[in-house]
C-alpha cells in the first residue's frame, strides 16, 4: 500500500471516530444524569429572600446583631432606642443583671412593658437614620434611607436555666424552674417537657422570643472547685440520657409556646470538659471528632436530628469559646475557639446530623464577643479591644448572629455602645466594598429572617399592645416545682437500702436541732438588694410549718435553732483568734432569727449542745463566698466533737463537692441539686423520711457512685424475652405454648426488653444486647451472630429456623446474664413456641460498695416483728478438696512402689510392674468406697485419704510379695517339692 492510501485510510478511520464521537456526545448527558426534583423551599425562607431584596444594607448588617445594653431607659433619645432606629439591630438580650428590669412583685409586668417598647422601637426604623455618611457614600436605594423599609421584629432573648439567681434572669412572678441536674436526678423526660411548657408559655406571654437554652453540657468527670465546673447547670453525664432531656425540654417549650420561642441549645460543642472559665480564658480540651460524637456531640444531635413521632428540633445552636487538640487526629494540631475558628464550625457542620439542620435553615449564634477570652486573641498594644478584627472573624467562622455582650474592656456602658456602634459600622463598609462578603451577609440575613417569620406565622406586622394583665394573670405552677423536688431528692449516703439504720428516727420534741445553712449573698443588679441564697431560718422555718406544733408536734420550736454559714465562720474566726469572716464577705449577712424567747445561744455553743445538726450547703466557691468555706472547716477542726449527734447535710448544689473523708463524718447524706423555696421543702420532708427516690445524674467519687457503671444493665434482672407474631406481640406465660406454628425455613421476631440499669431506669441507647442461639441435641451454639443495640430499653432480632430440631433462644449483656427462654421445635409440620423463666440465680448486688466505712449510729433501730425464724442448716463441707488429695496420694504411693520395684535385681518384667500398679490403685479406691458406704461424711476429711492411702500401700507389698515368691518358687522348684513332700 502506497503512502498515499495509508494517509487516506488513516484519515477516513479519524473521521469515522470523530463522527461517532459527536453522535454520542449528547447522549451521554442524558445517560449520566438522572433528573433530580428540586428540594422544595419552605415558605418561610421563599417569603425571607423575598423581603431580603426590599431591606437597605442597613437592615441587613443590623439583623447579624444581638446586643446586650444597660437600664431601662426606652425613650426615643435613649441608647437602646439609637441602636435600634438608627442602627437596625436585630435583636436584643434583657437582663436583670443589666438593669432592664428589677425583679420583684411587678417583675413580669416590667418585663412585659420593656419587650413591647423594644418591639415598638423597630416601628420607627422606618424614618430616615442618621448615622454619618459612609464612604463610598451608597444611594438612597441601598442605604434605605427611606420610609418604605420593611418591619422586621426584634429577637428578644434571655437566658432562664432554672434554679434562680444566678442562672436565671427572671426570678420572681414565673414558675420557679428547677435547675437541669434536678430534672436529670429524676430520669424522668416528661418532667423536663413539663417543664420546658411551662416556661415556654409564660415567656411567650412577656414578649420574650428567643431563650438561650437548655444547656446540653456532660458532666462525664466532676471537677470540684474548678472554675470550669458548671455545676447544676446540665442535665447530668450521660450523653443517652442527656439528650432525651434535651429532646423533652425542646418539644415542651415549642408546644408551650406555641411555636413563637425560639430556642438556642447552649454551649455548642460541650464545655463539660473544660477546666476554666471560658469567659476568662478559652479552654482547651483534646477530643477527636470520633469522641466528641459518642459523647460532646450525642446531646446537640438529639436536638438537631431527632427521631420519631413528636420530634423536634432547636431553632438555634450558641457556638462556645472552646478550642480542641487533636480534632482532625493530629494530637499536635489545636484550633481556635471554635466560635472564631472558620474551618473547625465547617468540620463540625459537616457532620450528617448537623448539615441536614442547617441546610434546613439552622441558625447559629455566637457566645458574647465581649468576653476576655476572645479580645485576648486579638489584642494588639494599639488596639487593647481590636472591634473589627473580633466580629468579622466571628461572622467569617460561620456565626449567622453575633451577641455582642460585656462589649469593652471596661463595665463601662457608654464604652460598650461605642463599640457596638463601631463594629455595625465596619460591616456596612465592607458589605459594599465586598461582593464576597455581602453574599455571606445576605445568606445569613435568610436563615435569620425565615426564623422570624417562623415565629411570627410567616408575616410581619406590628403586634398589638398586649395588656399588662396579660403578665398579671401568669400563675406560677407550684404543682411542677414540688413535684421535681420530690423526683430529684437522692439519698447519696449512706444509701437508700441503708438509710433506716442510719436514722431509725425523725427528730422529736425532746430533741435539740440547730439548722446551718449556706446564707452567701446573691445581688442581682448594682441597684439591687443583696439578698441570701437561702435565709439562715428558712430550713427551720419549713420544718416548724410541717412539723411543729400546729401539725404533727414532732418539733419544739423552743429547741429548734437556726445559723448561717456566716455566724458560723464568724465564731471559728473568733474561737481562733483571727479576723472574723463576716467583716470580708460580699455583703453583710443578716442575722438570723429565731421564734425562741429570751437568749438565743451562741452557734457553737447550740452545736454543742444538739442532738441534731442539719446543714443546708451549696459549694465551697471561695470566690461566691468567703463564709462558704466555714463548714468544711467545721468537719476538720471539730469533727470529733460530732461523733454522738446526728449529721445530716442536704447539697443544694451539685452533689460532689463533698470528699469521703467529709462524708465519714455524716450520719446521712442527701443531694436536692437546686436550692429554692421547693427544694428546701423536700429536704425537710426526706429529713421526716417522707422522699428519698432519685438518684444522682452525674457521678459522685466519694460515695464511689460512678455514673458508667450505673448506667449498665442490672446484673439482677431477668431479661423478658417476647415472640412477636405478624403484627402483634404474644402474651408471654411460662411454659404455655405461644400462637406460633414455626416450620423449617419460617422467621420469628424475638424482643427483649424492657432492660433496666442499675438505677431501675432503662438502660442507654446503643447498649448491646447479645441473643443466643443453641441447639442442645446438636451442641450448636451460634453467640455471636445475633449482637443487636438497644432501643428505648428494648432490643429486637430476626431469626430465621434453618434446620430442624429445638430450638433455645436467650438474651445477655455483659453484665445481665439471665433471661427468658424460648423454645421452638422446628420441623417439616407446624411446631410450636414456648417461652420459660429460669430460676434466678444470685448476682452481685446492683448498688456499687461504698468507699468509706460507715460511723456507727448511737440509736440502734427498733426490734421487726417477724416470722418463727427457721433454723439454717449447717453447712456440709465439701467432698472436692477430699477426693483431689485422694488422688494426689494415690498417684504418689503408686510412684513409690514403681521406684522400689525397679530399683531391685534384677528388675521385674514390665507385665508385673502394670500388675503391681493396678492392683495398689484398686486396693485403694476400693478402701476410700468402702469408707464412703459406711461412713458417708467421712469421704470430705482426711480420714477417707489416709485409709485409702494405707489399703494402696498394703495392696502393693502383697502383690510384691506374691510376685517375688513365685520367681523364687521358678527358680528352685527342688526346694518346692520338698516342702510338697513334707
């Protein structure tokens, strides 16, 4: 072929190929790309993009902003009112602290009147601002300097976790909320929706909008004293457990609501490790991703991916100022507070559980700017508090709103508003000099703005002005508040089981009771009245109610005292020569008073003379409270003057505070977790032995109360196993036949549950449940194929018959070894399903040993009458330890003969050797039988191993002997005959 007909066909073959490729090029669009339906748009956000191309860059900037400000001043030339109109802030965060309100009897109808003049603020944002111009100067159209801006309704937010001042804003005229870790104490979710509907509603009825909670912190290890312990502050350490009060507390408050709260889950991603102050200083905790979704995380993916009917999510997540070593695997690698830190929030949203919720217009808030943790980062000798560098970076890290409280480097006001003022300013500069960062803020402005609309049914408009009886007609719930207090009080020593031996008795008339209690000052505001966190007379005075004279007349209120912790700080100050403690505390305590007439004695010189000594504690913050040291100093230096009295301390705080070398000084032990008027309540009643049946959410070391390990299955339970028909369960009745009729190549559905912990409650989810499988006439067992976690404290698995016999279905956990059993007998026909209950056998016992000894108490408990008791049989030692040295002695009486044999000349034949042996080994079990017949309990002492030992023994001379004669007979039959003959 010429080289001019290669080219031509070379050049015929390229053309061929390039038109097959044009042919197919577009087909293959068409087969590689499925037509995917668009994710619809919620109305919300549709009518929130709609409104977002009618607002001025002002307003836009102004929605990123909540505030914190000082007073309650809202007239039109106040600063609220400036940063409102002028600025467009989006919202606002009211605090007693701050001085918007001051609680009181009127408390809620302030309240009522400041958010429905915050509201009426925004109405006027619509007249011209006059703010200085911004350079470049932006037309009228995009400043908004005009009329016809849209009405956008402010955030009005407030932090209310329970359990009063200070971690509640409003402490008067609502219901008073216990704190978490007493919602937690109960293990009962619906106390916590109770709860969370409760506040819901009467949030909603003051106007508030948006509430800064619940807190989703673990406790996993207690940290007594440090300054990052939260305290009461969380629902308690178990991530499982944890999130189901989150979950309740969240669906409460929408429900109460109405849908108009929105609410923040607090302190993403989990400060409970940390071991400072986040406000002072960020901490640094090493967790990996991994860990931090098996535990940090687990609560906040409750929240923000809940299953099953009813669910809920939070509307908002507040981003910590907590940095984390070893994120991403690199124990090396530390990022920034994770509410600055731009790629460690993407690596967390990245998360399924959170990227559904924010791809559903998930909102997220930044912890307050003004902290000193945060400005520390950015300081510079120029600029001590660097305004723009802390809120573009907050805004950069993926912060949708950021709460500018505490924003200067002074509590000064007029400083605070400068900066807010300044900061507002910069982004308007750079939205318009920046397309980058206008599309964030406009992206921001839609998730903020489709949660508003949320709240307020999807259009804006200026609400009416409510009355202020709406606030009026608020009745607390007391029946709520009473009854978590009586949930939550726990006996943590010396246990429940052990309580009636340690107080046999209430107190009597004859009795002489001095009550201590924790009276460190709470001052809510600077104008405010610095009052006690429990009056020195208020545990007394509940006592004396319920149980005085007028009542039950257990009590003499002639010899019934009461003490704060300041008096008694005071007296150990004077008995030691020092500086009394009351002249250094925050504030004057007032002395208590007492319904005795004439002298009231001295604290100490009461404690001397007490039968009993009952004290209210909180913690021992030395910085709360220089007094709250006096207690614990009390246990040391005078702890052997207690030895005779009875010692009960109620913690009205968190329960670990106290160490075992402390608690071994106690007569009893009680946690209550929250320290209202409630709580006080239910510590007297449990002092009169009427409550006592929560138990501890968190772990308490000194009473060796480890949270883990209560959370297990209880080793003393029989697990119920169910065999589910088509669609309903059978009715379980041991040894019935069930409904069932298995065939070979049949399924059955096998449930086991409910499964509860150690605590009586069901056990985590995620627990792993083990079934078995064993076919007793084949020997087949099959443990590890049937491994299921548990759900809702039950576990479930499909089992599939696939061979024919019986079979035996149980269930385990590693420390619950006992359930049911089902038996199937599977064949060709129908068979039938059988269920049985095994006998239980005895197990460790559920409650884990204390770690301190006990002190005995001086009453010992009143005789039970009972039943003729029945004489314990003795018990018979057993025949093991017998038999085995037995053996032991045959074997070595067995070596001996066998050394004495061989050791002759000439050695035997090896058939005599094995008869010899035999017959010893034979002799002597026969003698140890013989033994065992006659005397039957002689077979477990030694007198069965020394007679069995003498019969080898003689047995094996005798063969010898009759061995030795017959080769002497062999070798000299001459002499044999002689003997014949004679």
């Amino acid at each position: 072929m010429s080289r001019a007909t290669r080219a031509s066909a070379s050049a015929t073959l390229r053309a061929a190929f390039a038109l097959i490729l044009l042919l197919l090029t577009p087909l293959a669009p068409v087969a590689a790309q499925t037509p995917v339906p668009p994710t619809p748009v919620p109305g919300a956000v549709r009518t929130a993009q709609t409104l977002l191309k009618s607002m001025s860059v002002a307003q836009k900037v102004g929605q990123l902003f909540l505030i914190q400000f000082e007073g309650d001043d809202l007239s039109n030339t106040s600063d609220i009112a400036d940063l409102i109109v002028n600025y467009k802030v989006g919202g606002v965060q009211i605090s007693a602290g701050r001085g918007n309100f001051v609680n009181g009897p009127d408390g809620p109808r302030q309240i009522l009147t400041l958010t429905t003049q915050l509201q009426a603020l925004v109405a006027l944002s619509g007249t011209p601002g006059t703010l200085p111009d911004i350079v470049p100067t932006p037309s009228p159209s995009t400043t908004g300097a005009s009329n016809n801006q849209p009405y956008i309704p402010l955030f009005i937010g407030i932090e209310q976790e329970g359990d009063g001042w200070p971690n509640s804003e409003i402490t008067q005229g609502l219901t008073p909320l216990p704190s978490e870790m007493a919602l937690g104490a109960t293990w009962r979710p619906e106390l916590s929706e109770a709860a969370g509907k409760t506040l819901g509603a009467e949030l909603t009825r003051l106007g508030v909008n948006l509430l800064f909670g619940p807190m989703l912190d673990l406790v996993d290890a207690p940290k007594p004293g440090n300054a990052g312990d939260p305290g009461t502050r969380v629902f308690g350490g178990d991530p499982y457990w944890v999130g189901r009060h989150a979950a309740a507390m969240t669906r409460g408050l929408k429900t109460g609501s109405n849908g108009r709260l929105a609410v923040v889950a607090a302190r993403f991603p989990g400060l409970g490790a940390s071991d400072r102050n986040p406000e002072d200083e960020a901490p640094t905790v090493q967790r990996s991703m991994d860990q931090l979704r098996q535990f940090e995380l687990a609560p906040f993916f409750a929240v923000t991916a809940p299953e099953g009917e009813g669910a809920v999510t939070v509307d908002g997540l507040l981003m910590a100022h907590i940095r984390f070593r070893g994120l991403q695997g690199n124990p090396r690698a530390v990022t920034n507070p994770i509410s600055l830190d731009q790629q460690a929030q993407k690596d967390f949203m990245a998360q399924k559980e959170l990227a559904t919720w924010r791809a559903a217009g998930g909102v997220t808030f930044s912890d307050a700017l003004g902290a000193r943790s945060v400005r520390r980062i950015f300081e510079t000798p120029d600029a001590p508090f660097n305004v723009r560098l802390i809120t573009q970076n907050a805004f950069r890290a993926g912060n949708d709103v950021l709460t500018l409280g505490a924003f200067g480097l002074t509590a000064s006001w007029a400083e605070q508003r400068d900066n807010i003022k300044a900061a507002i300013r910069s982004f308007r500069e750079r939205y318009l000099i920046d397309p980058a960062f206008a599309s964030d803020v406009d992206a921001a402005v839609v998730r903020i703005l489709a949660l508003k609309l949320k709240l307020y049914g999807e259009r804006f408009g200026p609400a009416a002005t409510p009355s202020p009886d709406v606030a009026a007609a608020i009745q607390p719930n007391a029946e709520l508040a009473a009854s978590v207090a009586k949930e939550s009080v726990t006996v943590l020593w010396p246990g429940l089981r052990d309580l009636p031996s340690a107080l046999p008795a209430a107190p009597g008339p004859n009795d002489t009771v001095v009550f201590l209690t924790d009276d460190r000052q709470f001052r809510e505001c600077a104008r405010c009245q610095p009052y006690a966190a429990i009056s020195p007379t208020a545990l007394r005075d509940a006592a004396l109610r319920l149980y005085g004279t007028r009542t039950t007349g257990q009590l003499n209120p002639s010899r019934v005292f009461a003490y704060g912790f300041s008096e008694l700080a005071d007296a150990l100050a004077r008995a030691d020569g020092a500086p009394a403690a009351s002249a250094t505390t925050v504030a004057a305590t007032p002395k208590p008073t007492t319904a005795v007439t004439g002298t009231v004695p001295g604290v100490l010189a009461a404690i001397d003379s007490a039968n009993w000594i009952v004290v209210g504690m909180l913690d021992f913050d030395v910085k709360a409270s220089r007094s709250a040291q006096a207690f614990r100093d009390f246990l040391a230096l005078r702890g052997d003057a207690l030895r005779d009295k009875k010692v009960v301390v109620f913690g009205f705080g968190a329960p670990y505070h106290l160490d075992s070398t402390e608690i071994t000084k106690l007569t009893a032990y009680f946690a209550l977790y929250q320290h209202g008027p409630a709580a006080q309540e239910a510590a007297i009643r449990a002092l009169f032995g009427e409550y006592g049946q929560g138990a501890s959410p968190v772990s308490v070391p000194a009473v060796n109360y480890l949270l883990s390990e209560q959370t297990q299955p209880d080793p003393k339970q029989i697990i119920p196993l169910v065999a589910l028909g088509p669609t309903e369960p059978t009715t379980r009745t041991s040894g019935t036949p069930v409904p069932l009729s298995p065939r070979l190549n049949d399924t059955l559905r096998v449930r086991a549950g409910p499964i509860v912990d150690r605590n009586g409650r069901l056990i985590p989810d995620g627990t792993p449940i083990q079934f078995i499988l064993a076919y007793p006439t084949e020997g087949v067992r099959e443990p590890q194929e049937r491994r299921v976690a548990s759900r809702n404290g039950y576990a479930e698995t499909t089992i599939t018959f696939e061979r024919k016999g019986k079979l035996q279905i149980s269930a385990r956990t590693d420390t619950a070894r006992q359930s049911d059993i089902i038996e199937a007998n599977i064949s060709d026909a129908a068979g039938e399903v059988v269920i049985s209950r095994p006998t239980p056998f005895p197990t460790v016992t559920s409650e884990p040993p204390p770690s301190v000894t006990p002190r005995p108490t001086e009453t010992s408990p009143p005789p039970r009458p009972s039943a003729t008791p029945v004489p314990t049989p003795v018990p018979q030692p057993s025949g093991l330890a017998a038999f085995g040295l037995t053996v032991l002695a045959l074997c070595i009486t067995s070596v001996g003969v066998l050394f004495v044999l061989r050791s002759r000349r000439p050695v035997p034949p090896e058939s005599d050797l094995v008869r010899t042996l035999l017959i010893a080994w034979s002799a002597g079990w026969a003698a140890y039988a013989l033994l065992g017949v006659l005397v039957r309990p002689a077979l477990s002492s030694p007198g069965g191993t020394l007679l069995a030992l003498l019969g080898a023994v003689a047995a094996a001379l005798g063969a010898a002997w009759a061995t030795l004669r017959s080769k002497t007979t062999r070798a000299n039959p001459a002499e044999s005959n002689r003997g014949v003959s004679r």
